[in-house]
C-alpha cells in the first residue's frame, strides 16, 4: 500500500445493480439513496431510504465500482 493510498481514503458508497422482484428489468441504483427508488418497467419499489444504506427490495445482481 502506498502513501497516497493511506492519505486519500476510498469512498464506502457503491453503486448496484439491482433485479426488479416483479417484471425482472435490472437497473442501476445507489446504495445510499435519499429517495424512494421505482422500476422504470413496471413502478414496482427497488429501494427505500433507511438512514444510511437503503432497504433494497430486489436482488443485487452487481456490485459496482
């Protein structure tokens, strides 16, 4: 590990990709979202605000960086 390494930390937020429970559309959410998160399909709920992390309702299919 290097110095800049240790000086400049990396942010714990991540972005998922996150599978629709009802029509099985994936799309990509935020995993500390502010806002109560819709599929763009079918308007089923993916993700509630819960403080900190977001509830997620559907699968995560990815985590990405």
């Amino acid at each position: 590990m290097s110095d800049w390494d240790k000086l400049i930390p990396k942010p714990e937020s991540k972005f998922l990709r996150v599978k629709c429970p009802d029509c099985g559309n994936e799309q990509v959410i935020f995993d500390r979202t502010t806002s109560v998160v819709h599929c763009n399909i079918c308007g089923a709920t993916l993700a509630e605000p819960s403080g900190g992390k977001a509830s997620i309702k559907g699968e995560i299919v990815a985590i990405l960086d």
